[in-house]
C-alpha cells in the first residue's frame, strides 16, 4: 500500500518529503494551503485526520500525525536499514534527539517565533520562553562541537526533525552567536535530500518568490 503524505505549504511537513526522499521509497503527496487569512489549515485537512496537523501520513492503514513518531515508524518500517542509529550505542541518544526536536524544543521556539505576531508574549511568558530558547539552543550549539550530525557518523531521523527548528531558529537571528548549530544547520540545507525536498514541497516560510 503506497504511503500517502499529506503536504501542509510552508511547514513543517517538509520535513517528512525530505524523510521520504532519502528513504528512496514510493509515496503520494496532497498538497494543503493554509488559510490566507489566519495561516491555519483548512477543511481540506481537518478531512483527512480530526487535528487538521500536517504533517498527516497514512501508511499501513493508520492515519498518523506527529512528526517525531512518523519518522521513527517509517525508518523503522520503511526504512530498510536507513536513516537509523549505526550502532546499539547509538540507539539511545537517537531517540533522545528524534523526540528532542518536537518534544523540548519545538513550543520555545515557536512561540518566540509568532509573539509578535500576536503583540507580544508579556513579561512572565516571554521571560519564561527566552530562557528556554538560550538554554535550549545553547545545548545544541555545544553538543555539535566537532561533530557533523546530531548522533554518529551519519544522517538519521533525528537530523531531519532537528533542521526545521534550526532553520526557523536562524530566520529569527538566534543562531548568529551559536557557529556549532549553524553551521550545522548549514551541512544539512546543503544535502540533496533538504533541497530536493523544498524543491517539492517549497519553502518553510514564505518568500518574496512564493
Ligand atoms: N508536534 C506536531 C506539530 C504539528 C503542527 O503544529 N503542524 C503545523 C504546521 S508547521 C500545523 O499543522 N499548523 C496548522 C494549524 O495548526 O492550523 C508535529 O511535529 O507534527
């Protein structure tokens, strides 16, 4: 049965079109707008899973939702040997890493991302979130010293989760003191995979071109 992932534009289901096309497996792919007007998903996607979330994939008969556990059900499923941890050692901070990205990270990260956009996060929330957002990227700066992925030798699963909030972390400034997980980050925007992925699913954010 053919995996079926649905596309939410500029979003993080992008990262899922990048998962899919190292996996080198078959798969469909739905494009969804957001709503012009609040930037939220539509009918169209609250059709396909009751949260309206993308990234949305059906695969082996379930809809699934959630980032961190669609990657590490594909790779494990789908994945022929690809894009996991090399090594037993490797199994644990690979799955640290993987749930990292949406489970610690994510919320800080957006948050400061969309305040502005809603007047601001005040002083107790937004003292709270930025100090999240140091520790938080400061510990990702750190541990990529001397290192060119996030766990071994190799890009996995927890690479791909982690280069959405990178990215979205350096659009606001928030790597330029932190060269580790930039140019982490930059090692990952440069591989095929990341660019064949927005060449399919288009940018994470808009653009002037988009
Ligand atoms: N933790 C979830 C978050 C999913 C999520 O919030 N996705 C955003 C896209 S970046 C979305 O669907 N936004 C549209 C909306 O909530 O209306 C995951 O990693 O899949």
């Amino acid at each position: 049965m053919t995996i079926k992932l649905h596309h939410l534009r500029f979003s993080r289901s992008t990262r899922i079109i990048w998962l899919l096309e190292e996996l080198g497996i078959d798969y469909d792919i739905e494009m969804h707008d957001r709503n012009p007007e609040t930037n939220r998903s539509q009918d169209d996607l609250f059709a396909v899973h009751p949260l309206g979330k993308a990234p949305t994939v059906e695969v082996d008969g379930h809809v699934m939702v959630e980032s961190s556990a669609i990657i590490e059900y594909l790779i494990e499923t789908h994945g022929d040997g690809k894009l996991g941890p090399t090594t037993e050692a490797d199994r644990a901070p690979y799955l640290e890493w993987l749930h990292f990205a949406e489970g610690t990270m994510g919320m800080p990260i957006l948050l400061t991302l969309l305040g502005p956009r809603f007047g601001g996060l005040g002083d107790i929330l937004g003292g709270f979130v930025g100090g999240e957002v140091t520790k938080l990227l400061d510990y990702v700066d750190a541990h990529m010293e001397g290192r060119d992925f996030v766990v071994g030798d190799s890009l996995t699963g927890a690479d791909i989760n982690l280069e959405y909030l990178l990215e979205l972390s350096n659009m606001a400034g928030l790597l330029n003191e932190r060269p580790n997980a930039k140019a982490y980050l930059d090692r990952l925007m440069a591989t095929d995979g990341y660019k064949k992925a927005i060449e399919i699913g288009g940018p994470l954010v808009p653009t002037a071109a988009s």
